[in-house]
C-alpha cells in the first residue's frame, strides 16, 4: 500500500521533503561558490535522490567500505554535486569546504 507521501507524488503534487529542501540549497550553494557545476540536475533529482538514500539504499557512513553495501552509481557528471550533497548530509566523511571547492 502506498503512503500518503507516495501517493501526492503519484498525483502530480510535490512531496516537500525537507531533505530534498536542503539537498537542493546545499547544491546551488556549492555550485556558486564553486563557481563551476551545473545545479539543474541536483535541483530535479533531489526528491529521487532523497527517497533512494533515506528509503532504499543499504549504507553506513560509519563504515563506508563495508562490503555488502549497495552502490550508487551516477553516470551524469554534471551532476556530481547532487552526490556530493548526498554524501555530505548523510555523514560521510565530506566537509563543505571540500564540497565548495
């Protein structure tokens, strides 16, 4: 059965993840200090983004080499701030200098 979240979504009506909020704002902030990136993708994706890490995704930021972890790959390059922004607000070990840089 689908929650009352996924079912707004499915009827065309934004879900308003506060998650997603900041994943978006990290982005754009990270991008214009940067002064490099593409902030588009991070924009679109960051519903999907939030909903796969928080919901789906096997991981440990304490224990980031463990083996049986799922991978995420992303194969859109200008994209990349999305991944950093991911691993950043779900405690990797990834500072926002590093981000910003």
């Amino acid at each position: 059965m689908a929650s009352a979240s996924n079912a707004r979504v499915l009827r065309g009506q934004p879900s308003h993840d506060p998650r997603a909020t900041a994943l978006r704002a990290l982005a754009m902030d990270a991008v214009q200090k940067a002064n490099c990136g593409h902030p588009g993708a991070p924009m679109g994706m960051a519903e999907m983004a939030v909903a796969l890490w928080g919901n789906h995704l096997q991981h440990n930021p304490r224990d980031p080499h463990w083996a049986d972890r799922d991978r995420f790959v992303l194969s859109n390059g200008h994209a990349s701030m999305l991944l950093y922004a991911l691993l950043h607000l779900t405690g990797y070990d990834l500072s926002l200098d590093e981000i910003k840089h």
